[in-house]
C-alpha cells in the first residue's frame, strides 16, 4: 500500500474558514488527501481539511464545505436551514 496521506495546496491555508456543515469556524490549518481505505485492493482516498477552531482543538471536515469566513458571524446559513425551508 500507499503512502497512507499526502498534504495539498490549498487557497484558504491559514486564513479564517467557516465549515458550512457545522457552522464552526477557525484557521484552515491543512488540506490532506487521506487513504482511508481497509483494503490494499481497493484504495479509498477523501480529501480532508483541518480546521483549528477558536478553542485550540482541531476539526476536520470535506474540503468541499470549506468557505472563507467574514468577520461577521452569519446566522441562518448552512444545511439544517436549507433542509427546512
């Protein structure tokens, strides 16, 4: 098997990112894409970002549900909004 990670360039590195899945925010801190796979046959690879929130402890989250952040917090936005409407 594979390397099991590798890291990936990302625009928002270091910057301030919501998760629109959770609605946390924090400092976009890696991109990795991860071989989350239990087989050698058949590799499994997501990609994953890694967020710091403001408590200090790390999130991970897809990368496709990574947006910056303004300075506002925004109210009313994410998925559970959008299932309800």
């Amino acid at each position: 098997m594979s390397e099991r990670y590798e890291y990936v360039p990302h625009r928002l590195l270091r910057r301030h990112v919501r998760d629109i899945a959770s609605g946390a925010e924090g400092e976009l801190m890696a991109v990795i894409n991860e071989n989350v796979s239990d087989s050698v046959a058949h590799e499994h690879w997501i990609r994953l970002a890694y967020v710091r929130g403001v408590s200090g402890r790390e999130f991970t989250t897809a990368v496709a549900n990574i947006e910056p952040a303004s300075d506002q917090p925004q109210t009313g936005r994410g998925r559970r909004d959008e299932k309800s409407a």
